[in-house]
C-alpha cells in the first residue's frame, strides 16, 4: 500500500479551495445584488402606495391645504416609507390629477412641480391623484459590468368625497333623534 503524504494532500485541498472561492463569491455577491434590487423596487413601490393613501385622505393636512394639494406632504410621505439609503429628490416624485371634464374625458396635468409647495386644483368625486416614484438602481460591486437602470412605480387613488349618505348631504350633520339609515 502507498504511503499517504499529508503535505501533498493539504495543497490539493488548497488548489480546490482556491479553484471554487471566485464561484462562491460570485454567488454570494449576485444574491446580495438580486436582494437589493428587491428591497428598492419593494420600497419605490410601498413609497408610491403611500403618498397616493395620503394626498386620498379627506379634510386639510397640517399645512393648510387639502391633502391632494399638499405637495410637500405628498413628498414626504413617499420619503417615510423609504427603506433604502438613497434620498430621493423632488423631481423624483410626481405628483398629478386626473381630472373628467364635462365629457367625461379625462384630462391629467402634473400639479406638483420639483420645489413648488403646494398645487392649486379642485378636484371632484371621481376624480384621481397619481404619484410617480422613481429611483436608481446602481450595482454596489463592479464585478460585472452592469450598468444602473431607473426603478419606477406609480400609484393612482380615486378621490371619495362629497358622497351623499342615507338622504343626508354633503356637509350637513344629521339630528341625532331624526337620523334614520
């Protein structure tokens, strides 16, 4: 029988790990990758759904205006629920209203633009606010040469307001010993 040489046996398990370790990290690094691009299209997408939930809210936001005028609410909604480390700017958010005319043709105009505080549109029952996010995805490792893309989503909520309730309208409390459903 042949004499084991456990020198020699130490340098092919050396030559093996060293022929595996790029394959490994390669793996290691494209989950990673695939993860965060997960996590910024998970949080551009959680970031739309939120700034459209908060221009949709009835009544006036703390600023004075109502909800789905507030620009800088609607922005900072959008930036709250972030979860990645990349800031967005304004122009990164877009912010407009879905508005049908008398024809019942729907006519979109962007309200918000980058800077601007507040828009001045009323909108109606029926009518939409539509926020726009987007962000750059740029990979972290320059193992391989992927260039960065942009990740958007867009979220739309119908307004409900002004809504008659029972034979009561808009705006008008009911007694409470009359009120009947």
């Amino acid at each position: 029988s042949a004499r084991r040489n456990p020198r020699r046996e130490r340098a092919q398990g050396m030559v093996a790990f060293a022929l595996v370790l790029p394959l490994l990290l390669l793996i290691v690094f494209g989950i990673i990758e695939v993860g965060r691009l997960f996590v910024i299209y998970s949080s551009v997408s959680g970031a739309s759904r939120e700034a459209t939930r908060y221009a949709g809210a009835s009544g006036n936001s703390g600023y004075g205006e109502k909800y789905y005028n507030d620009c800088v609410g609607i922005r900072e909604s959008a930036r709250r629920v972030l979860i990645f480390f990349q800031p967005l700017a304004d122009e990164d958010i877009i912010i407009q209203h879905e508005h049908h005319d008398e024809n019942d043709v729907v006519t979109t105009t962007t309200v918000c633009a980058p800077g601007e505080t507040a828009a001045n549109s009323e909108l109606t029952l029926g009518d939409r606010v539509i926020v726009g996010v987007t962000a750059d995805y740029v990979p972290l490792l320059g193992l391989v040469e992927l260039p960065g893309f942009p990740i958007s989503s867009e979220a739309r909520r119908t307004l409900v307001k002004d809504v008659p309730v029972g034979n009561l309208m808009p705006g008008q409390l009911p007694n409470p010993v009359e009120f009947v459903w």
